[in-house]
C-alpha cells in the first residue's frame, strides 16, 4: 500500500471519521461510483478483494475526495457511520452471494446493502428475504449508463423497503443524473423491483438498437447509401423526436473511419452481435408473465443470428430477390419513410417495456410508478432520450392505461406514420433486407387493433385435437365439439 493509501487506512483505524458510505468491488463500475459519491463532498469507504485496486483507486484519484481505504471487509465495515450504507459492485451471480455472506456476519440490524450489480430480480428478492431475517436492508439497484455514467451521473433505480430509501435515497439521488433539476433515481418498489426495472430497460436498449440497426441496413442496402451519408441522416433525426442518446452515437459511430484500412469503420467490424444476458432475461420473465414483447424478443434473436457462424455459412446464396435497389426517387423519399417506420416501432417497443413493468407489479405486488421509470431513464442511461417526456405526460395522464399506444401523442404519431411504416416493411421484405424488428412491430400493432383475431381458428384446432374446448362469443362457459362423432357441441 502506497504511503497515502496507508495514511487514510490509519487515520480510519484511528477512529476519526467515519465513512458516509461504503463502496466494495472497485473495477470499472464501483471504482467510479466511489469516485463519484467523493466528488459530490461524500467520505467514501473503499474495499476491493484484490487489495492492488483500493490502492490503485487512493493513488489516481485520491485527491479527488475523501476515500477511506480498508484492506479488511471488518475494516471496512468498521469504518461506515450508522446506519451503514454499503454499495457492492462485484460481478453478478456467485460473487455477490460471496460478498454478501462476508458482510453480513458484521453488520448490525438497521444496515442497508445495496447491490448494484445486475443481478436477477429473483436472486434480489431471494437475497432481500435473507437479509430480512437479520432485520438488514438489502436493496438491489439497477445502475444504468456504464462506466461513464457511474462516474458522471448514472439512471439509479433502486428496489428495496421505503425505509431503506429514506437512509439511501439523498445520497443515491445525489450522485446520479439530473435532467431539467430532476434527479435520475427514485424508489422503484419492494425487494426486487429495482432489478425488475432495470432488466426491462435493457430489454429496451436492445430494441432500440436493432430498430436503429435495421434503419441503417435498409439505407445502405435498399437506398444504395454510404456510411458517412446514413450518419448525416441520423445527425439530422437527432435534432427531432428521436433525439437520443442511440441517435446520437450511431451517427458517431456511422462517421468514424477506420485508420488502418481508410474503410467505414462498420465495414471492418465483425457483424456478430455479444450479449450479457439481460436482454434474454427479459424476455425469459416476459414468457413466464404472458407479456407479448416481441421487439425485445426480436432483437435478442437478431443477435443469437448474427453469431450463428455456421448456420449463416450454410445459408449462404439461398436464393433471395437478387441485387435489388430503390429507384431513385424512391430512394429520394426513403429516408424520411424510414423515420417514420422506425419512430412507429420504438413506439410499439417502449409499450411492450412498460407493459411488461405493469405486469411484473401486479406478479410482484410491486407498486412502480411507470411515468417515474419514464422520468428516471431521461438521463444517464443508455436508452435517454427526448421520446421519454413523452411516455411520461401519457402515464401523467392516466397511470393505469393499459397501453401507450391509446395516448393522444402516440395516436396521432402512430395514424401519420401509417403508409410509411407498411411501406418501409414491404420494401424490406421485396428488397430481401431483414426487419424483424419493423415488422414484428407492425403485426403487433396490428393484431393488438383488430376486432377479431385467427386466435379462434387455434381454439378450434386445439379441440379437435385435444378436446380442450372453446368458449363462444354470444354465450358464457366452456365447450367441446364432438369431432370424432356427430359434431354436436357439449358444454363442460
Ligand atoms: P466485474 O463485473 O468485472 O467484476 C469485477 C469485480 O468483482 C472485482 O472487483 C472483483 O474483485 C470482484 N469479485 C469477483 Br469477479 N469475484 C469476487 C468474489 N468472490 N468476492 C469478492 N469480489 C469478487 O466489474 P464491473 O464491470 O465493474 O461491474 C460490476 C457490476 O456492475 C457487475 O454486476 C456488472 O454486471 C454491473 N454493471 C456493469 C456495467 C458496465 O458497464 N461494466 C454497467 C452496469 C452494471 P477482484 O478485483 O478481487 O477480482
């Protein structure tokens, strides 16, 4: 340990101050977080299982606050002023447990634990329970914006008991992004709410980033236009209603070149899409919760697609419609059909998002405030953007609608982008581009506003096979149609 991190791990040994808060597991994440609560005035705790990075952390940045550094989890826990505040940013899984059976032995009851690593809502609620038992606060937060947004301000939604909020609440909203002088964290709801969440806001992120994938490939291949001319065009959407975060960055992205080959630095990327798992647990919960997200379901499929190497290799030259492009005038109009197309089906995504929140709560008995997820997901996090104003005025309007499509903005947004959308979906699947994003929100949006459904074809093959019988729509209770037999109809 350097002579500074040895001056501060005495002086806390010595009793003289204690820590506000405490930060253990200091990699990327819980290295900035600390750094974070010390630049907003905060005595930060650190602890680390390596020792190397608390001293590495005092040695770079230790003139950026008050760091109190503990070689031992009892050092560490011994340094926090009561109740304790302790946040652990370690891998998810195996190692929070780890950490977690270590503090636990240590603390006394009325400590708040907070994991804000991503954790599974169903270990988070597991953990909670235990710590219950010990009368510990245990809060499962998402913290949303990487490793810039730790450090810079992060969305923080975190899940946890109301009282655990009131110790936390200050602090965390403190540190974490502000938009119009509105903090970028509020109390989520009990146990594994937080998590719940933030699950579902990475479910998001990977629709949106393949709706604005997919607007990209339907520029390039069906529109014949380059890189840099597709970046123009984002630049020029992020000065309207897709403003965001996503917009933005793919227009960087777009532009870059790369320096060794002078190509478009997306021409020398390998186009196999890594994921960590949220996104798939999103869906995985939204099966088990009967919630319909087929935008977040497409992407994660896209992304299972694209690293199917041997799959694609075998595919390769199937037949398709040949090398086929816009003509140019419709090429002239294509761009700003694309648009249109992809606001639409962001539209329909966010609403399957917050449909699946809606139901988590009402699973969980959770109660989450949607238009609050809305306002705290403005800034920090990957998926900010203007468009979330809007989801907020909506659930403002009426917190219990059943789906955003019905508000007034996205109505009428929804009517003006009609013919575009339909048309950028039939272009896709004429020009042979896929867009399995674009069009599954379509036939979601239009199966969710058709009167009647092929659903009662399905009912009546699943009785002739199964005799799991029917209801009918002029008459209540269960029928069975004698298929084998004279047809007649029984009812059961
Ligand atoms: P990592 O996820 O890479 O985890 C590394 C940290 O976990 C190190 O401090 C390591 O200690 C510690 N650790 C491990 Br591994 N096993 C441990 C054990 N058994 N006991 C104690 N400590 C253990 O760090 P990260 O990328 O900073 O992410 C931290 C958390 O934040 C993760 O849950 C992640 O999913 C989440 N998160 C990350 C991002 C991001 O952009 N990276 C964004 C949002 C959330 P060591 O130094 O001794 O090996």
């Amino acid at each position: 340990m350097t002579e500074q991190a040895q001056q501060q791990d005495h002086s806390q040994a010595g009793e003289q101050a204690h820590a506000h808060v405490g930060v253990t597991g200091l990699a990327v994440m819980g290295r900035n977080l600390a750094r974070n609560f010390a630049r907003h005035g905060y005595r930060v705790a650190v602890h680390n299982r390596t020792a190397a990075r608390t001293t590495e952390l005092v040695d770079e940045f230790g003139h950026e606050g008050d760091f109190l550094p503990a070689k031992s989890t009892e050092r560490f826990v011994a340094s926090l002023e009561r109740p304790r505040r302790i946040v652990i940013m370690v891998k998810a899984g195996a190692p929070t447990d780890a950490v977690i059976d270590e503090l636990v032995p240590l603390l006394d009851p009325g400590d708040v634990v907070v994991d804000g690593g991503n954790a599974h809502f169903l270990d988070t609620r597991r953990r909670e329970a235990a710590l219950r038992e010990h009368g510990l606060h245990f809060v499962g937060s998402g913290i949303s914006g990487g490793e810039e947004g730790a450090l810079l301000g992060p969305s923080i939604m975190p899940g946890g008991s109301a009282e655990s909020y009131r110790v936390l609440g200050p602090l965390l909203e403190s540190i974490a992004a502000r938009v119009d002088g509105v903090p970028c964290c509020t109390h989520v709801g009990a146990d594994g709410a937080g998590h719940f969440v933030k699950m579902v806001h990475n479910g998001i992120e990977y629709a949106d980033m393949q709706l604005i994938a997919e607007a990209y490939d339907l520029l390039r291949r069906g529109a014949g236009m380059q890189p840099g001319e597709i970046a123009q065009v984002f630049r020029g959407w992020n000065a309207g209603r897709l403003e965001s975060y996503l917009i933005e960055i793919t227009s960087k992205v777009l532009a870059h070149t790369d320096a060794e080959t002078g190509k478009p630095f997306v021409d020398v990327v390998l186009d196999q899409a890594e994921q960590k798992g949220t996104g798939r647990w999103t869906v995985q919960t939204a099966l088990e919760l009967g919630v319909p997200v087929s935008g977040i379901a497409e992407a994660v499929f896209a992304r299972s697609l694209s690293g199917t190497v041997a799959l694609r290799e075998a595919a390769h030259g199937l037949p398709g419609p040949g090398e086929t492009w816009l003509d140019s005038a419709a090429a002239d109009t294509f761009a700003g059909e694309v648009e249109q197309a992809l606001y639409a089906s962001k539209m329909v995504a966010y609403a399957q998002g917050f449909q699946q929140i809606q139901a988590g709560a009402a699973e969980y008995e959770w109660r989450i405030d949607p238009g609050a997820m809305a306002t705290i997901w403005r800034g920090g996090c990957i998926i900010r953007a203007r468009f979330l104003d809007r989801i907020k005025s909506a659930y403002d309007a009426d917190p219990e609608r059943p789906t955003l499509l019905t508000d007034a903005h996205f109505r009428d947004a929804l009517e003006g982008a009609q013919f575009a959308w339909r048309r950028v979906v039939s272009t896709a699947a004429q020009l042979g581009v896929p867009a399995p994003g674009f069009a599954s929100a379509l036939a979601y949006y239009d199966a969710l506003r058709a009167p009647r459904l092929p659903a009662a074809l399905v009912q009546g093959q699943r009785d002739y096979f199964g005799a799991h019988t029917y209801r009918r729509v002029d008459r209540p209770g269960s029928f069975h149609t004698l298929w084998g037999g004279d047809r007649t109809e029984e009812q059961r």
